[in-house]
C-alpha cells in the first residue's frame, strides 16, 4: 500500500496550538476537570488538497481527518423548485466517508456507503448550513467531502472540526466557527467520559456529539447515539461536558486562522 502523504509525522508547516479557555470562561466542575486535562490537541493545516477552492486537514490524538471543498457549481436538476426556477440560496451536499483502513478494530470498510456514514453525513449537512451565508451564493451548488483516515474514536466530532476549517478556507461566509465535542458512556457506567481520539473510551453503548457555535453561544446540532432510551438530564449532563471542549477546540481554530493571516491583516476579527 503506498504511503499515506497527508499523515505528517512531523509538524513542519502546521501550527500546534494547546486549547486554553479564554478570560470570562466559566470554571468547569472537578469532576469534568480531569477529563479536560486528558483531552488531546488538536493540530490543524489547510490547502492540502490541490484542485479544491479550499481544503482542512486536523489530527485528534490518532483521529484523523481530511476535507475539500469543491464549487460553488451549478445545482442538480433534483434541487430546483416546482416553477423550474433555481434556488435563490446555496445547496450544501456533503460526503463522508471512512477510508477501508480507517477502522482497526472493525477491519476493512466496504467502499458502498452505510448507515452509519449516511447518518454522519446528514449531521454534518444539518450542522454546517445553518453556519453558513447561503444566500451570498444564489443558485448553485458547494460540495463539501470528508474523508477519515484513521478512525480512533471522535471521529464525528473531528469530521466537525475539519469541515468548518475547510469552508473557512475556501472563503466562504459563516456566521460563526461550528466546533463539535463527543462523550460516551461504556456499557456499565453512570458516568460521561469526554472522547479524546486515543482509542481508549470510544465504543461506548451511549454517546452524545454536541456542534456549538461558541461567538453567537447557540448549539449548531446535536446527535445521540444509545442502545437505549436516555432522560432528558442524561443529555443534558453529557452537554455540558461538551460545552467547555468545544469552547477551546474554537480559541484553538481561530488562533490558527489568524496565525495565517499576513502579518498585515492579523489586525482582522474572526469570530
């Protein structure tokens, strides 16, 4: 099998930056202290992918993720509105998929799509147009593809992470950066442990992935995942765990973002 070029195992043109909660934060509970603690770093590039109008690559411990963004384009005829008329706003499509060697403890993936990566790429999609200034981009089409290489647990909420640093370098208008933190629950415990991309908690029978949009403070989306029926203050216990990782991946991203400016225009605000 040939080398896998985007895996660098040396940061070399990347920016490792730690996530450190900004002035005003609100402490986190001791319980959820230690969980941040373990939590890994997050090491971002872009324009890796040629050909694209913008690319992100991020690594999550061993989580690895890569995405491109591809248009705007002309829509589908599926997407036009009953009068033949096209769209007066964007349509996002998105496509994720996991590499055949991406999974080590559930071996080869088939290259047909399935259940699981349909449902990932439903929440991407639900998650990221909201974010997103459709309407600038009237009748066309923007494509935005996910690709996990090495699945090692947070693997939706990288995909995440990765996509909003690809549409940001694509030049696309969002209202704000969307960052996405996962917990879960093994089979047993009362419990929520915080996923940190190393392969040690990820398969639990329960787990929550919170997307949140830290400037305007609103939940961009939210999936459960349970074998069964959680309460509601399960899910919000899981939320508020989320809450403080997703505010760090988001000082993390846009200290990256502004550390690619030209030295110049670092002047300029990213929400």
């Amino acid at each position: 099998m040939p080398l896998d070029r985007y895996r660098n195992t040396a940061l070399v043109d990347g920016i490792d930056v730690r996530a450190l909660p900004l002035a005003g934060d609100s402490p986190a509970p001791a319980s959820q202290g230690k969980q941040q603690q373990q939590q890994q770093q997050h090491w971002f590039q872009r324009r890796l992918v040629q050909d694209t109008v913008g690319s992100g690559y991020v690594e999550f411990g061993d989580t690895k993720v890569l995405c491109s963004v591809h248009g705007p384009m002309e829509p589908k005829r599926s997407v036009l509105t009953d009068a033949g008329a096209e769209q007066s706003r964007a349509q996002l499509q998105v496509y994720y998929k996991l590499a055949p060697f991406a999974s080590h403890q559930a071996g080869r993936v088939s290259y047909l799509p399935d259940e699981t990566e349909r449902r990932a790429a439903s929440f991407l999609q639900d998650t990221l147009a909201p974010s997103l200034r459709l309407d600038r981009l009237p009748k066309s089409r923007i494509e935005l593809h996910c690709l996990v290489l090495e699945d090692a647990g947070c693997c939706l909420a990288t995909a995440v992470n990765c996509a909003c640093l690809a549409l940001v370098d694509a030049g696309l208008e969002m209202y704000d950066l969307v960052t996405a933190a996962t917990v879960c629950r093994p089979v047993g415990a009362t419990d929520w442990q915080l996923e940190v991309g190393d392969g040690s908690n990820s398969g639990g029978s329960s787990s929550v992935t919170l997307a949140y949009m830290r400037s305007l403070r609103q939940v961009a989306g939210m999936l459960v995942e349970a074998a069964e029926p959680l309460q509601p203050r399960e899910v919000s216990a899981a939320c508020r765990i989320c809450e403080d990782p997703c505010k760090m991946t988001h000082s993390s991203l846009r200290q990256f973002l502004l550390d690619c400016l030209p030295a110049d225009d670092r002047t300029a605000k990213i929400a």
